[in-house]
C-alpha cells in the first residue's frame, strides 16, 4: 500500500542479507525504518511490538529463523532459535505457524544448506501472504458491493459504512491487510465507503495505525472511542463489522484485540454483521472451545497507566493517565464465540464460522 504515494511493504529483504521493517511503535507521528541482523533483533521486534499482526509476526519470525542460519546453522541453533522465537508473543497462531513450517523445511537439510534455503522459504512466505490478502480482499469486496447495492436499491446513497477494530490494515500483514483489505478493493473499485476506526486502548493501534494507513490511502474514515460503537450501531451508521484475528478454533470461536467480543454483542443485537478476515494459516485445529482453550497475552500495566502523543511542541510524550498507585490489568485479546461471528473471510472464500464449514474449507487445498 502507500506511504506518501509510495507503495510500501511493512517488511523486506535487503541485497547484504538483513531485513528491514517499519518502527510501527514511532507511528503516526513519526516514519522510522530499522534494520534486523540477527535473530534475536526479530525476537525483539515481535515482543516489543514494532511488527505486530498476527501474519506480520510470522513472516518476521520466519525472516528472524533466516537470520539466524546465516550466523549458525547447526541442529542446535535451529531448534534454539525456533522455540526462542515461537515465545516472543503467546497469541497469534501465525508465529507458531511460520515458525513450524521453516522448522520443517530445514531439520532434514545439511547445516551448509539451511540458510540459503531459509532466506527463500522466509521470502515465499511474505510473497504468499501478500496473494493471501489480496484474495481475502476481492471476496470481501462482494460482501461491501452487495450492502453497497442493497442501500442504493433501498434509494439511500449506497454509502458503506463499515466498522474495525484494532488494527488489521496492511500494517498487520506484508501488504493489503486482512479486515482491510476488503475496503482497499471496494475503495479501488470506486465503491463509496466509510470506516468506523476503533482506538483500540491502550495500544492504540487503531487511533495510530488504522487511522494512519487509511489516511496515507486516502479512504473516508472517522475515529472513535472504543465505547462508541455500540451507540452508532443502535442508530444505523454501522452497515457492518470487519475485524482480523490472532487465532480460529475448530469451532469458530475467535480470538483478536481485547474489546473485539464487546464489539460482536453489540452487532448482533443490532443485526448487524459481523465478519472476520483471516488466512487459512490463522485456524488452529488443535482447539475447539477458545474461551476456555486459548492463551491469553497479558502485557505490561504501563500500557495502561500511561499513554503516549504528540504534544504542541511537537515533541511526543508518555504521560501519565492513571492516580500513582492505582494497580491496571492489561489483557490483550478476548474470544468472541462462533454463535457471534456472521462469517470467516479467507483466501478460500467466505466460510460459516462452524466446525464443519471451518474442515472442509481446510480441506479445500493442501494447507
Ligand atoms: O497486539 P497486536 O497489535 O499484534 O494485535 C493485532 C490484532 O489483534 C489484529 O486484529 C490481528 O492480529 C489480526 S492482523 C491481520
């Protein structure tokens, strides 16, 4: 997508074998690329949050794994640097994903063969996650075109108005986005859309990310308290919901951003619909129940105590929003239950968010 009406991936490889990505904790205020050489460069990374997105985290994890077997490529660092990476961040199935496939491809090679191998492997990743988007894009963009016709034919102005959370734009993936790359195909299929962006505290990757890629994009979008969703579906100015996710049961239950869930109730007792975008890669078949089953990522309590923007000076600062003393709890995903979920958007095509919808989607292709 486009940074000054550039196009921009979120990730690359450079000609002396290192990997640049973009400083997403500097954004919006600030555009700062960094440059990662070694592994634990990605690992860090990944847990500081300056890739985030669940596919974003596993092509950085399989660069990462690249990285690592340029400077030892033994059986030893291979399994260390895998179960060191597949750490950095509990949630998303993606990292685990990626991390196993390059695991897979590189145990039975010879030490003098892995890293050429990885760095490749690690590249068609990325490569594959962009025709993953892409694909998830033009399937959602028949949903968007259909709520598009139905206003037009109800003699309303055919104006989409469709509302996210968190951030699942391009800044999550390699390109396109997985909730945003739907709106990017109907923006560029001169569909009149409007997105609803979620703040999404206390990281705010909706306020800064969301906002930030739409606006380098040029899409209508208007920001909003986390807590005003609720309140605009109640007055018809959400036509629907698309979110991403970090991680899919065998059931459908849907693990993303802590607040998705509250999001998912207030859509259906609006009837409004509420679709996720993912990657077939993003299914763990190994859970059904993800309520019950699904880690959950606890951070740091400064997220929550302190927030962080640009002041008037034009310096950006961390400021304090909570008394001295008062004890926060940050939990960073919660499950909406499949019984919330309208539909799963894949590269496969739209797919009921039901076990046997979710199998023989699955089964469709080889994974
Ligand atoms: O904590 P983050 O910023 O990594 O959380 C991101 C999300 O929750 C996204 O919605 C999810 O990873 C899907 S990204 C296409």
């Amino acid at each position: 997508m486009n940074v000054n009406g550039n196009p921009t991936r979120t990730i690359w490889p450079t000609a002396d074998f290192a990997v640049e990505i973009i400083d997403q904790t500097r954004l919006p205020h600030e555009f700062v690329t960094l440059r990662l050489e070694n592994m634990r460069d990605a690992e860090r990374a990944i847990r500081d949050m300056q890739v985030r997105g669940a596919p974003l985290i596993g092509v950085t994890a399989a660069y990462g794994v690249a990285l690592s077997m340029r400077h030892h490529a033994s059986d030893a660092a291979l399994q260390a640097t895998c179960d060191m990476l597949v750490k950095a961040r509990p949630t998303a199935v993606n990292l685990r994903w990626a991390v196993e496939r390059m695991r897979a491809l590189l145990s039975p090679l010879p030490a003098a063969a892995r890293a050429e191998a990885a760095w490749q492997e690690a590249a068609r990743i990325a490569e594959q996650d962009v025709e993953i988007n892409r694909a998830i894009g033009q399937h959602g963009l028949e949903i968007i075109r259909d709520i598009h016709r139905q206003k037009l034919a109800r003699g309303n102005s055919g104006m989409v108005n469709l509302l996210t959370h968190c951030n699942a734009g391009w800044l999550a993936t390699v390109d396109w986005g997985t909730a945003l790359a739907p709106v990017y195909a109907a923006f560029e299929a001169g569909i009149p859309l409007h997105v609803w962006v979620d703040e999404t505290r206390p990281r705010n990757q909706g306020a800064s990310l969301t906002a930030w890629e739409l606006a380098q994009h040029g899409v209508p979008h208007t920001v909003i308290v986390d807590n005003a969703g609720g309140h605009l579906m109640q007055h018809g100015l959400v036509d629907l919901a698309i979110v991403g996710t970090d991680r899919v049961t065998a059931q459908g239950d849907v693990c993303n951003k802590i607040g998705t869930y509250l999001k998912a109730l207030a859509a259906k007792d609006n009837g409004v619909p509420f679709y996720v975008a993912m990657p077939v890669s993003t299914l763990d078949m190994d859970l059904q129940d993800g309520v019950q089953e699904i880690p959950i990522e606890e951070r740091g309590q400064d997220e929550v105590t302190h927030i962080s923007g640009l002041c008037d000076d034009g310096q950006v600062r961390r400021v304090m929003v909570t008394p001295q003393g008062s004890r926060a709890a940050n939990y960073g995903f919660d499950v909406t239950p499949a019984r919330l979920v309208s539909g799963l958007i894949t590269e496969r095509g739209r797919v009921a968010a039901e076990a046997g919808a979710i199998q023989s989607a699955l089964s469709s292709k080889d994974k």
